[in-house]
C-alpha cells in the first residue's frame, strides 16, 4: 500500500480491532461482569483473580483471556503510530530479549520480524482463536475442548510479550500520556492471573520481572531493566 493515508487508516483500522464482547444474558457476561465488579470495587488483585466458589475454572479463564486481549490490544494501540519498522525493526524486550514469530502458515518456522509486523500478526492470530466457537465456545452447554488450557496458555504467553516490548521500548510514550498507572494495573492484574493458574512458565516471565519487583521497593512501578537472556521461545 504506497499511499501514506490509507495506509494509516488500514493500521488504525487494524490496530484498533472491534472488542470481542460476551452476549449479555449468559452466564459468561454475569461472570465477565462479576469480575468487573470486584475489580471496581478496589479488591486486592491477588484476590480478584481467585476462581469464585461455584464457578467452572475453563469459564472462568475464558473470560478473563478475552479481556486482557481487548486490554493489551487498546494499550498497544496507543503507542503503536512510535512502533514502526525503522524504530523496532526486531520484535525486542531490550537487547536481552527477541521473539521470532511462527505459525502454521506463511512462517512456519520461527522468524525475525520487526515488532509492528510481529504484533499484527500476533493480534490476528489471538483474535482467529477467541472467535473460534470450537475453542471459545458461546452458547451454553457446549463443552470446552480438552486442549482449551493449551491454546490458553500459548495466547497468554503470546499477549506478555506485547507488555515486555511495550515496557521495555515504549515506556516513555506511556509515562508521557500519564497511562502509566493505568498500565501498571493491567499488567498487575495479568500477572496475578497467570500466576494464580499457572499459565505462563516462569522463565517466560523473566523479561518483567523487576516490574513488579521496583514497585514493591519504591511503591511505584518503574521501568526495567532486563534479566537474563532466555532461549528464544516461540510456543
Ligand atoms: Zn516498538
């Protein structure tokens, strides 16, 4: 696409996809809106993400993916137009850290790509997977599949990349559209969700951990510093 505005357009249109939102009525929305509820209401993270006695833990999860993915996805919306290919020509958490992108279509084996273009397709391929009735199953009754917890595990593992790039390259950006907070708290609240089901192996993690780590010493989240390097990973 060589003209420059439509080219914006088409990324905009891209970058800011539409919100895969629960049908209200059903027992995902009451569980999406519980969530909401406690997370409003100031309860400790650690608590909110807790599975509520009574509830299904695959509903549960379910839930709380497709709103991290609307999360995540806005948040690097908003740095996206300082995510080009000249500035992040590799897809990196500093120079400790690149991810190489697969699939089981054009990139078949793990490749370098530059973050925007690896963020596309990272996108594209979280969203294939949510709307998947197969996998995402709406209506009521119909069973999760039995890898649910896989697929889970390898979008999460997917979407905490978006954070570690975003934190480790375009934090100034945030901090400067004082989203800072807004941030810190949505990656909280991931973090204690992955952690509580064990859904992101702890080596994957490494890249943020003195996120968390800052903001215990200082009362605030600051920005990291990367720990060592791990083995490319792209499952
Ligand atoms: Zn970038």
């Amino acid at each position: 696409m060589s003209n420059p505005f439509l080219k914006q357009v088409f990324n905009k249109d891209k970058t800011f996809r539409p919100k895969r939102k629960f049908e209200p009525g059903t027992q995902r929305f009451e569980l999406h809106k519980r969530a909401q509820a406690s997370l409003n209401a100031g309860l400790d993270l650690k608590l909110a993400v807790q599975l509520p006695t009574g509830e299904e833990l695959n509903d549960w999860v379910a839930v709380h993916v497709v709103d991290f993915f609307n999360r995540i996805n806005l948040i690097y919306g908003t740095i996206s137009d300082g995510c080009t290919e000249q500035s992040c020509p590799i897809m990196s958490g500093g120079p400790k850290y690149e991810y190489r992108w697969q699939d089981e279509h054009k990139f078949r084996k793990p490749t370098a790509l530059s973050a925007p273009r690896y963020m596309d397709l990272l996108m594209d391929w979280i969203e294939v997977q949510i709307n998947n009735e197969d996998i995402f199953p709406t209506s009521v009754g119909t069973p999760f599949p039995k890898n649910f917890l896989q697929v889970v595990r390898k979008i999460l593992s997917r979407l905490f990349r978006v954070f570690v790039h975003v934190y480790i390259h375009h934090f100034d950006r945030i901090a400067q559209m004082g989203s800072e907070a807004h941030v810190n708290t949505c990656y909280k609240h991931f973090y204690y969700f992955v952690k509580e089901f064990g859904l992101i192996d702890t080596k994957e993690l490494e890249p943020l951990v003195s996120v968390l780590a800052g903001q215990q010493e200082k009362g605030t989240l600051r920005p990291l510093v990367p720990g060592p390097r791990c083995p490319e990973s792209t499952k």
